[in-house]
C-alpha cells in the first residue's frame, strides 16, 4: 500500500510552458496524493510568461516555480521519483540521467504552446489546450488506486491515460 504521495518528475526540453504547467497542476490538483516537480534537459533558464499569466488566472500558486535543468534532480539529496513524465517529443528521446530508485517512465506527448505563432488569441489558445490536456491527464492519475497497483499496473495505466485525448472542461 502507498501512504506517500505519488513522486512525479515532469521533464521537457526547455522547462518553461509544459512541464511548468504539468508541476503545477499535479502539486495543487493531485489532492495531496502526487508531489510534483519538473526540469528541463536544455532549461530555457525563465517560465513562460503565458504559463505563469495562465495558471495565475486559474488560482495556482506561481511563487517557486522556475526553469531549471534536470541535473539538479540526479545527484544526492534529490527526490526519488516515482514516475518520470515526458511530454515532448525531444526530451523522450534524449538519454535522461540515471535517476535513484529506477522511476517508471512515460511519454505523453502535447503540443508545444510556447512555439505557437499568431496573435495573442491565437497563443492563448494554445497554453489553453496544453493546461486542458495536462489538467485532464493529471485529474485522472489523482483517480488512480495508487495503493493497489504495482509497478506494471501503474505503467499500463500511464501509458494509457497518455494515450487517451481525455482533456478538463475548458
């Protein structure tokens, strides 16, 4: 049986929109059984002003949250993480350091909302679908029995929920 929360890293390249949304939502939504962080391979070194304007208007905490490289979670004293997340399509294919405790990892790609062209709207929207798709993916692995289910389970069920277009109400 878990009695602790869920440790869940969420990784992309440059650590300022995703990944940046992913954290904040698990943190906040995961209702006390996920504890979230996020990094990047190549940390864009600031988050998205989109990012933090979006889940600021939501009621999320933004105060902590920064870029930073993934570096800072492999070395001693770091989390051990449950799960790894990846949710663009470079950093799933890039090799990832070697994490303690031997995380499962996952792949849930969403679409980049900080290389979105076009007018504000039209970026707006973009962080938009990113939050919805997170918001929805996350809100689910809250729903999990996360005490019941071994690592295989846990695996199949990420992978699943990745693969689903399940997204919050906008």
């Amino acid at each position: 049986m878990r009695d602790a929360p869920l440790k869940l890293l969420v990784l992309c390249t440059g650590n300022s929109a995703r990944s940046i949304l992913g954290e904040a939502i698990a943190n906040r939504d995961g209702q006390g059984r996920i504890a979230a962080w996020s990094a990047g391979s190549f940390p864009k070194g600031q988050v998205h002003p989109q990012a933090l304007a979006l889940l600021a208007a939501r009621g999320y905490p933004t105060q902590g949250l920064r870029s930073k490289s993934w570096d800072e979670f492999a070395g001693a004293g770091a989390p051990v993480f449950d799960v790894v997340i990846t949710v663009c399509d470079n950093a799933a294919g890039e090799t990832c350091p070697v994490w303690l405790g031997q995380p499962l990892r996952v792949h849930w790609g969403i679409a980049d909302p900080a290389a979105a062209t076009g007018d504000e709207a039209a970026v707006a929207r973009a962080f938009e679908d990113a939050y919805r798709v997170l918001k929805g993916r996350i809100d689910r692995i809250a729903q999990l029995p996360l005490g019941e289910l071994d690592p295989p389970s846990l695996k199949r069920a990420l992978d699943a929920i990745g693969q689903s277009d399940a997204t919050a109400p906008a």
